[in-house]
C-alpha cells in the first residue's frame, strides 16, 4: 500500500492554500475595519457583524490547517460551517436593515440571538427569507433560480458537505486518511477550491450590496475620532483590501455581480 505523505509536492503546492490565506486576511481586515460600525437593532453597542467576520476568519484558518494534513472529509464538515456563518450574516443584515427603525428600536428576533435567548432560524428559513428580500431582489436572479429556491451550485455545495459529514460515500471517510494513497486526491482538493471560492463569492456579493459602507477605508472614521476634519469626500474611499479582493476575484468571475455592486454604490469602486 502506498502512503501520503506531506512531501507530496502536488498536494502540498495546491493554490488552495494560498486562497485560504487571502481569504484570511480579508475576514481579520474586514473584522477590523468594521468594528466601529455600530448594529442598529441590538442592545450592545458593538458591531456584531465585526465578530461574524473574526470567527469566519477561525472557520477558513482551520480548514487551512486540516488540509495541510491531508484530511479533506474533515475539512468539508468546517466548509458547511463556513457555508452556514455566510448565510446567517446575509440573514442577519437583510432582517435588522427591514426591521430596525426608530419606532422599533430593538429588533427581537437578531438581539435574542445575540444575548443566546433564542435560536437563529434554520438554514432552509433562512435562505427563503434571502431569495424573498425585496431589498436584494436585483443580487438575487444573479445566483439563485426560481426552482422552488434552490440553486445546483449551492445546493450542490451543501450536498456535499452534507456527504462528507454523514459518510454517505465509503470513500469519504478515506478522504480522512492521510497515510492513504488516493490517485485523485488533489483534483477532490480543486473541487474543494472551488466550492469555496462560490461561497466566498457569494458572501461578499451581498455583503457589500447591502452594506457598501462596509468598504470604506478607515481614514474617514480615524479622522472623525481624532476630531481632525476628514479629507473630502474620504466616505467614499474604498479600502486597498476590498478594492483587491473586488479586482482579483469578483471582476474576473463575476464580473455581473460586480458591475450590479459598482453601479448601485456612490463608493469609489475602480
């Protein structure tokens, strides 16, 4: 029986490692950056999309450390994980922006979860309420059909993580054995690649759709705090991180979904 091993260069040099850290560097930029946005509809003064995006940051570092010991089962349990946080912030952010307001200040539902008084919905509801707002309904055409709400890449996304975390497939619990030797691991480890880079896709694309202000550099906000008078215009400055993330993925592989962003933002979007 042959075995793997670290030292196969195939697997070990794989671009997923290096779109793992990227993407791990946008979550802890964007964490950062955020943090002084304040959630209106909940009682705590703090942004709780700002600590969604620290621990997505947890999710993509230990699927970045699992698969750098060759277990790819495992990894596909955390990329549901991974799947669930990005719909639960789109959720989250779509129900405070149609519920907050002045006469209802606190908005129950999001502020019990957060004080752990009551569950977030199940994914299935969370989902129907997404492909329902109004408030997306331009984004929304861009990835999901109208076939009873599903969409194949996502649903088929899911499936598979589905698969792996139940061992619907022999095979899959090899994937977790990595003294193995399987001949197609490191093209399972592409179609991982790109199951993630969907998500990514997607989580972003409604994030800054929704909130564009979550692009603006830090400057504005500093100046602000430092009772300096900012620089003109300086609102509408997009940060270095998310004008790279914007030019490298999102224009290249969707480049509708980033003209639909750029086009309904006054954010200086290049």
């Amino acid at each position: 029986m042959a075995f793997f091993t670290s030292y196969d260069k195939d697997y070990e040099n794989h671009e997923i490692f290096k779109q793992l850290h990227l993407f791990s560097n946008f979550y802890s930029n964007l964490s950062y950056s955020t943090m002084n946005h304040i959630t209106a509809g909940v009682k705590n003064t703090f942004n709780i999309d700002s600590y969604i995006f620290s621990s997505i940051k947890g999710t993509i570092d230990s699927i970045r450390e699992i698969l750098s010991k060759g277990r790819i089962n495992d990894a596909y349990a955390l990329l549901r994980k991974y799947y669930d946080s990005t719909l639960i912030n789109i959720y989250t952010t779509l129900y405070l922006k149609k519920n907050s307001n002045l006469e209802n200040f606190i908005v129950d539902k999001i502020n019990n979860w957060v004080e752990g008084k009551e569950k977030i919905p199940r994914v299935g509801a969370m989902s129907k309420y997404i492909l329902n707002s109004p408030v997306t309904s331009d984004l929304t055409p861009l990835f999901y059909d109208n076939n009873e709400y599903k969409c194949s890449v996502f649903e088929n996304i899911k499936e598979r993580c589905n698969s792996h975390v139940h061992y619907n497939y022999f095979t899959y619990m090899l994937l977790n054995d990595n003294e193995l030797f399987i001949k197609n691991k490191v093209s399972i480890l592409g179609k991982f690649s790109e199951d993630l880079m969907e998500i990514f896709i997607l989580h972003i694309s409604y994030l800054f759709y929704i909130n564009d202000h979550y692009m603006m550099v830090n400057d504005y906000i500093d100046s602000i705090d430092l009772g300096l008078t900012p620089e003109p215009d300086s609102q509408y400055f997009v940060a270095p991180f998310i004008q790279e993330i914007y030019d490298m993925i999102l224009k290249p592989r969707r480049p509708d979904v980033a003209k639909l962003i750029k086009d309904n933002t006054g954010m200086q979007l290049e």
